[in-house]
C-alpha cells in the first residue's frame, strides 16, 4: 500500500488549483452551462437532448460499440447543486493528490476511477442488480471523485480533515469508511442503483488502482506531499524533453565559445602572453595543475569540434 504521511495536517479551507483539477473543474463547469444554454430555447433543445443521449451511459449502447460513453459521462452535469459539489470535492481533495502525486499520476487515478465505475455500472445493469435496467442513463463525475476521495484516506489516513459544516475534525481514515457505509446505504434504496452504483464503482477502482498500480511505484520515485509548484510534476521525474531546434542552437552557441576562446589564445601567444582555455572554452587559473600541463605540452587545447 501506498505510504501514510502522518506528520503534516492538513487544511482543506483554500487549497491550490493545480493543473490537472483547474482543467478538469473547467470542462464540466463548461459543460454544464452548455447544456443548460441548450436546454433554455426550445430551438437547441433538441441538440441538447440528442448531445445527452449521445454521451450519457447507457450500458445498452455501451454493449452496442458506444465505448465512448465510459467517459464522456462524467463530464456532463444537469443539475447545479451535482456539479457543484463534485468539483468542490476535486478540489478539495485532488489537488492535495495531484501536489504530491503529479499530474499523471494523478489522472491515471481520475480516469481508472472514471472508467472503472462505468464498467460496474453496465456490469450491474445487465445483471439486474438493484432493479437496474440496462436502458437507465447515468450521468455525471461522482464515480471518478469517489476514487479521489478513497485515495486521499489511504494516502494521507492520519490527516485531520473537518467535516464542513459540522464543527469537528476526523482523520481522513475513518472518513473512508463512513464514506463507503453511506453510500452502500444509499445505493440500496429502491429505484437509487443507478445514482450510487457508479460511486461505489469509483470507491472500488480507486482502492485497485491504489493497492496494485500505486504501491509498486518504486521507492525513490514515490512522491511525498510538497508545497510550492501546483503544476509540477516533481515526485515523479519528470523531465522536459528538449527539441532539436533547440539542441542544434546550443551547440552551435558552444561552438562559437570555444571558437572565440581558441582565436583568443592564438592572438595572446603572439604577443608573449599564455592564456588557456579548456576544450570547452572555460578560462584556466594560470596557476592551476591544468595550465601547468598545458604548458608542458606547448600550450595544445584538445579543442572539441
């Protein structure tokens, strides 16, 4: 399992918009106000109804080659107080793991969970489970932030989170389990399967992703929580990759210094002055080993081309 960090409490009031979290706050909140732009005139009401049948699960058109749909899903919202309080949690929650994480790691998890609660929900669907009808759409991101939420109390289990808008302070551990008694509650309330099931996909896959992707990340190269860049991806290593244009410039810059360093010995020696440069056309102290050498060898530099 992943590493607890018990040492760092946690303040949830104000936490940073990283990168991963702002982009995926903004899409759905995007996306919700389309909709709802849609659905205002009776000219685009149709669109909107056909762009919902279009990317809401459905596990009869999942099984009928309409894959997409175990995505899309979760960026479509109708109803204001769903999108508000999912992403309230994303950013509550996930920029803490995205901080510590980094941004790849972190949608690995957004996306298995997403994913992953879709594949549940067309599972029990067609089993019948909870009276659920393959027909039934299900909507919205609650599958991805529940796997949010079930990592960040393995993660940080010792962390003190408050229970807004209860006046108490909870370690994020025992959160996880009132979390997962609540909604497998929830979900087995008559005609409630298709608003839960996907939660409880999330909470599932997030936990998998966590127990058998996560915890073999190697030990130097797991990630501990760091303040400062929202938008790092320092805990993993992640290296920019340099363009060619821009390694050809830098070479050729290189080439001119130790041009100009080479010219600059030559006109020195002429007038009965040893100055040397190295072969990268570093200045040598006169009274270093190095120049000593160098003078040894009548002042050659093993200039590199």
């Amino acid at each position: 399992m992943p590493r607890r960090f018990s040492d760092q409490p946690v303040t949830l009031s104000l936490p940073p918009f990283t990168r991963a979290v702002a982009w995926l706050v903004g899409i759905n909140v995007a996306a919700y106000f389309a909709f709802a732009v849609l659905r205002l005139a009776p000219a685009t009401a149709g669109l909107a109804q056909r762009l919902l049948e279009f990317g809401a699960l459905v596990p009869y058109h999942v099984a009928h080659g309409w894959i997409w749909q175990l995505v899309s899903y979760a960026f479509i919202h109708l109803d204001l107080l769903a999108v508000i309080f999912n992403m309230l949690m994303l950013w509550m929650f996930g920029s803490q793991l995205e901080q510590s994480w980094g941004v790849r790691r972190f949608l690995a998890l957004y996306f298995t969970s997403l994913i992953g609660a879709a594949l549940v929900t067309v599972t029990a669907a067609y089993g019948n489970a909870l009276g659920l009808s393959p027909l039934f759409p299900a909507l919205g991101a609650s599958g991805a932030i529940y796997g949010v939420l079930i990592a960040f109390s393995i993660v940080f289990a010792e962390m003190e989170i408050m229970m807004f808008p209860l006046p108490f302070m909870l370690k994020a551990k025992y959160f996880a389990w009132i979390l997962i008694v609540v909604t497998l509650a929830l979900s087995l309330r008559q005609g409630a399967g298709m608003e839960y099931i996907p939660q409880l996909g999330g909470l599932l896959f997030g936990y998998l992703y966590l127990k058998f992707v996560h915890a073999h990340i190697p030990a130097r190269r797991s990630a501990t929580p760091y303040r400062g860049r929202g938008l790092s991806d320092r805990g993993f290593d992640v290296r920019p990759k340099q363009s060619i244009v821009q390694g050809w410039r830098e070479k050729y810059y290189r080439w001119r210094r130790r041009r100009a360093a080479r010219k600059f010995e030559v006109y020195m020696r002429k007038h009965d002055r040893k100055i040397f440069f190295d072969e990268h056309g570093n200045y040598i102290d006169p009274d270093s080993p190095q120049a000593r050498q160098r003078e040894q060898n009548g002042g050659k530099t093993p200039w590199v081309n």
